[in-house]
C-alpha cells in the first residue's frame, strides 16, 4: 500500500549514539496512507492515523525499531479502518438519498 520505507544500514547511528544490530531495520510508516485516509475518508480515524504515523518516523530516527513498528501497524489499523469507515459514511448517504427522494 506505501513505499515510504526508512532503511537504517547496519553499524552505528551516529546522530543518536546507538548502536543498531547487524541487519537492515525497515519500517513502513505509512505516512501517504495516513494522510490519504485523513483527507478523502473518516477524518477523525485518518487523523489518529497520521499521528501514530508521524510518531513511527520519530522513533525510527531515534533508533526505536520496536516501537516505530508498532506505531507504525496502528497508523495501519486507523488509515484503513477510516478508509472502510470513508466507504460506508457514503454508502449509506448514496442509499438514503435515492430511497428518500
């Protein structure tokens, strides 16, 4: 679904002093989603998205992998439940107008 990925190579994380083990770390942050969710759907859902999406970025540049993996699948969780939330909020108002009028 997005191509934002950050790739930390192995060996030091200079800017912060850590140290990061001897794999690749990749995160997806879901940042296009986030704010796709949050502007065409559900805003209050693709809202919370963007932040935990933001919040993921974050803790990537401070070498917080765990972390920024699980913020990461819950800016997932709410880019994607505002997406479905989007779908039937218009659904539902396409179905009434015809059946009202």
């Amino acid at each position: 679904l997005e191509l934002s990925f950050f790739y930390i190579s192995s060996g030091i994380n200079a800017e912060y002093g850590g140290q990061v083990s001897g794999e690749v770390a990749e995160v997806r942050d879901y940042r296009f989603l986030a704010w796709f969710a949050c502007l065409c759907c559900c805003w209050p859902l693709g809202l919370v998205a963007v932040i935990k999406s933001h919040g993921s970025r974050d803790c990537v540049e401070k070498g917080q992998f765990e972390e920024a993996r699980e913020k990461s699948k819950v800016a997932l969780f709410y880019a994607i439940a505002s997406i479905i939330g989007g779908i039937i909020a218009i659904t539902a108002v396409i179905y009434l107008r015809r059946n009202l009028y």
